[in-house]
C-alpha cells in the first residue's frame, strides 16, 4: 500500500509535465479535454457551471507539455491543480476582478534556445523587492511579483548561460516563456588557464582561485637566503596539478556555500554573478530574513542576525546571535556570539567567542576564544585562548595561550606556549617553537664535570631559541642520577663554519633512590660554546660554563671526593654544612645540525 501510495504521488506529480502531440480544429471544448486526457492517461475534473464547455477551441501542439497545452487553451481563465489521476479545473477569479491587485504572477519555462531543452535550477528574481524564484526539474517557474513598482526589471540567471533582463509591462498574470543563450566564452576545464587581472570587484560569488607560479627569486630572512621555487614540472605536469587544485578549491567552496544556505539560496548563488546592496538587513536565520531567498548574492552595510545570518557581504557593521556567515568581503566590525565564518577577505575587527574563520586575507584583529583561522595572509593582531593559524603570510603578531601556526613570519611576532612557521624572519617567543625551513635547531650530545653524559635538543631560531636538556650518570656513586633541564639561548655565527653559543638552563636534579616527592635538589647552568662545522650535518664545541646548584639537603658535594674534571669553585668552597654551591666547569660535545634551506 505504501509503494502504491508512493507511486500515486510521483505520478500525480507528473501529469502536467506529461508531453502529448494533438491536432484540434474548431472542437468543443469538453471534447479536447477528453482527447488530452485519453492521451496523457489522466482524467479532467472540473464543474460545467464555472466553465463554457461547449465553447469551441482549436489548438495544434508537437510534443508540448499538458501545462503549455491548458494555458494555450485557457489564456490565464483558468487554474489548474494535480490530485492523484486527476487535473482539477478552476475559475481564476481574480482573472475578471476590476480592481487592480497588489500582486501578480508571472510563470512558464526556461528554454535553452539551441537545443530546446528546458533547463532546471536557473534563477529568476527582481532586484528591487528581491522576490525570486528557482525553476524545477521541468524547467517550469512561477514567481510572485507586486504592481505598485513604476519599472519592473525581470533578472533571469543561469549557470554557463548568458544572462537576460526582461522588463515588464504588463502587471497582470501571465504566461512567460524565456529562453536562455549558453555561454560560449567561458573557459575551458581542464585546461591551464593564463594568469588575468584579479578582478576589481572581490564580492564576485566565485571565490578567485590562486595561480601558480614559477619565479627563483630569493626570499631573505634574517638569518639565511631561500631561493623559492614553485610548481615549475614541465607544462603537463602543471596542468594535472592545476587541475586537481582547481577541483579541490572549487569543492570546498561549493560545501561551504552548501553549508549555510537553503536549497534555493545555493542554486541562487551558483547563478547570480550580480552583487545587490542593502543599506540594512536583519535576519532570524540564514533564509529566514528581510533579503528572502537573496540574501547570499547581497552585501549589507548593516546586518544584525538573531540567531544566524547569510549574505554575500559587509561594509560597516555585523552582529549576530549565534554565527555570522558571509560569503564575499567583510569590512568594518563583526561580532558573533559563537562564530563568524567568512569566504573572503576581511578588514576591520572581528570577534567571536569561539571561532572566527577567514578564508581569504586579514588585516585588522582577529579575537576568539578559542580558535583563529586565516586561510590566505594576514596583517595585525590575532589572538586567542587556544590557537591562531595563518596558512599564508604572516605581516603582524600572534598570541595564544596554545599555539601559533604561520607558514611564513616576514613582519611581527609569534607569542605563544607552541609556535610553529615553515619561515620567520622574526624571532618567535614560546615554550616550544620550531621553524621548519630557515631554524635552527641542534641535537646535542656532550659531557661535564657534573653529569658524564648530557643530551639535548635545541629548536628556534638562531637569534632564540628553546633548550630541553637531559643528564645522567648512571648509578655511580657521589653522583646524581638524572636532571632534567629547560632553557633558552642564543646563537651567533662567526663565518667559515664557526659559531658562538650562549645558553641559559635550569634543571631539576634527582638522586638514586629518591622518592618525586623528596625532589629538592635544582641547578642553573650558564654555558659559551664555541662550534665549528664538520661537514653539513656534524659540529663539534666546547666551552666554559658557570654553574649554581641549591637545595634543603646540606653536605651533598663532598670536595675531597670529586673525580675527573675539578671545578673552580666561585666563593666559599663546599663542606659539610653547604647548602648551596657555585663553580665554573667546562663542557664538550658533539651536535647533529639541521640544514637549512
């Protein structure tokens, strides 16, 4: 029964779109109706009392739909509805009302005008009351316009076909047929389009897509000289990866169009290449506002959201309840209590108390907190509670109490308890920070006069940089057994493979046998090294060091049995009530290094 039912209203929805040829010359009218019927398998229901059916009609139709066929007949006199086998036949009385009415109809097909195919999802809407209209499966729109505009301009948009504005004088219902031009000239896909002029209108619906290009100009840091080199593979080579990265770019902004807006609004912002403007827009959600089903092809200078809002742009000011989604440029303030989600750029401040994500460039601030996202460069200040992201350039500065991600630091700062950028020019300030292609960073393995073997492991850049340090002797007597140590330092070259470090650590220091809880011992160490290249990879240093060690415990170093390198002790010499104890000792080593490109 269920499958029956089903079937039923699939069919009835298909009866007017049923395409029948008929030949009718002088007929009565009820005898038409019963030949259409026979021919479509469907029944006419209707009253003899509300419609002449003796009158004689005369119709020729080649394969038309039965929609076309009963307006053809009927010229607007008569409405007609679907209901399961049956076409139900009505008097239109608002056809013979005298008075003019505030609203009117316009309906028909889009047609495409070469192969008379009728096309599906174009956009048909008027830009001064934004009333707008989607066409279905059929091809077939209907949309609902007011009388009282002096002008009515009648916009009709369809992906890959050329646009066509229709004016309007006629201010009654009525029957419209349009036909739409594909659009020969657009480019080819697939193929590696040459690089354009970026367009001077950003708010354009598609998002441009970034070109390749190939250039061996250096970039200069500080502290080391790049040659940047990009896609260059040969031109076949070029064009696959063109071609996948195009794929990509255009799936994710179709999803994050999608995402956001209703069925209508998508296929809207697929078509309408036109940016419209509103001084003022409010809105309770997405496609529920006072820009209707074009509120994604709009830019608002003011747009206030309830709980969330969609538009194609902002000039001056955006606040919204729960997320704010635009889909083009944001200029001015954008505040939203969850989130603000943009696919262009955005200038100005933008705030939100979880997730601000700008796909395009940034300049301005950008507070969240939790997570900052920039999908392109960025210049100004972003900040948050958990982390900031910059995929391009970063020109400004970060701070988070997570973590910093830029791929390239040319101006500012990163200031955060992780950093992490490809390049930076600019020394960034964390706990831990590594930077990938121009850093410095040195695994360590070397020994002193207090732990016999000492490893670790350097990351930053050369100008600062964050030390993790291990040591331990193993379980010989009048020794510690392991200190762990954290510290910073810098590091300067001296050309021709030589460089001078300065490193400040302070480590924790267990001995054998202590419980965590009994810890007490700690120790600052002062280190210079002095390094020379061996090869790419290796360098060998040695240097003085100055140390400071301190605890509860009295007695811990006992001077008469201390082996191997003796210290130089700095002021009072240890005995067996010290507590505390300073000395100069001397460090050597060797250090794997990074190669920098």
């Amino acid at each position: 029964m269920i499958l029956l039912f089903a079937d039923l209203n699939v069919s009835a929805q298909d009866l007017l779109e049923k395409r029948i040829s008929i030949r009718v010359t002088n007929q009565p009218l009820d005898e038409t109706l019963q030949k259409i019927g026979d021919l479509g398998d469907f029944s006419f229901s209707y009253s003899p009392d509300m419609i002449d059916v003796k009158s004689r009609v005369s119709i020729q139709a080649i394969n038309l739909s039965v929609r076309e066929i009963l307006n053809e007949i009927f010229k607007d006199k008569v409405t007609f509805k679907e209901r399961r086998k049956y076409i139900i036949l009505q008097k239109n009385n608002d056809y013979e009302k005298p008075e003019k009415p505030d609203n009117f109809n316009l309906n028909g097909y889009i047609i495409d005008t070469k192969t008379g195919r009728k096309l599906a999802n174009a956009s048909i809407y008027e830009s001064v009351t934004l009333a707008s209209a989607v066409s279905n499966r059929y091809g077939y729109y209907k949309i609902r316009l007011p009388t009282a505009p002096a002008a009515i301009r009648l916009e009709v948009r369809k992906e890959d076909y050329i646009g066509k504005t229709i004016a309007i004088a006629n201010r009654q219902d009525t029957y419209l047929q349009i036909t739409l031009t594909p659009d020969t000239l657009k480019p080819i896909s697939g193929k590696l389009a040459p690089q354009t002029k970026a367009r001077v209108d950003s708010l354009h619906h598609k998002v441009e897509i970034p070109q390749f290009q190939v250039t061996s100009a250096p970039v200069i840091f500080a502290d080391t000289v790049r040659p940047q080199v990009a896609m260059n593979r040969g031109p076949d080579r070029a064009a696959i990866e063109y071609e996948k990265f195009r794929s990509t770019y255009r799936r994710v902004q179709s999803k994050f169009v999608n995402a956001f807006a209703s069925a209508s609004q998508a296929i809207h912002t697929r078509n309408i290449e036109d940016s419209l403007h509103r001084p003022f827009q409010a809105s309770i959600l997405p496609f529920l506002g006072t820009n209707h089903q074009l509120s994604g092809n709009i830019v608002n200078d003011y747009s206030i959201n309830l709980i969330a809002g969609y538009s194609l742009g902002v000039n001056k000011l955006e606040v919204g309840g729960i997320f704010n989604v635009v889909r083009g440029n944001v200029t001015g303030f954008q505040l939203a209590g969850i989130g603000n989600i943009v696919g262009n750029d955005v200038t100005g401040f933008q705030y939100a108390n979880f997730l601000n994500l700008t796909l395009g460039n940034f300049t301005g601030f950008q507070g969240a907190n939790f997570i900052n996202y920039t999908g392109k460069n960025f210049k100004g200040f972003q900040v948050s509670g958990v982390g900031n992201v910059v995929v391009g350039v970063l020109e400004g500065h970060q701070f988070s109490a997570g973590y910093n991600y830029a791929h390239t630091v040319r101006k500012g700062r990163q200031i955060g308890f992780v950093n992490y950028a490809d390049s930076s020019a600019r020394a960034p300030l964390g706990l831990f920070s590594f930077v990938q292609s121009n850093g410095y960073r040195r695994y360590e393995f070397s020994s002193d006069e207090f732990n016999y073997f000492n490893t670790a492991f350097k990351t930053g850049v050369s100008s600062f940089y964050n030390i993790f340090s291990l040591g331990f002797n193993g379980f010989l007597s009048e020794k510690p057994l392991v200190s762990l140590g954290y510290g910073f330092g810098t590091a300067q070259k001296l050309g021709r493979g030589w460089m001078v470090n300065a490193d400040a650590t302070g480590s924790v220091v267990v001995l054998k046998n202590q419980k965590i809880e009994d810890i007490n011992l700690g120790m600052f160490k002062f280190a210079i090294g002095i390094e020379k290249k061996i090869g790419n990879q290796f360098a060998l240093f040695a240097g003085p060091t100055f140390n400071a060690l301190c605890g509860e415990d009295r007695g811990f170093i006992n001077r008469s049995k201390v082996k191997g390198i003796k210290p130089i002790w700095v002021g009072e010499e240890p005995n067996l009530l010290t507590k505390d104890y300073t000395w100069l000792g001397f460090q050597a080593g060797i250090r794997i290094c990074n190669i920098t490109r």
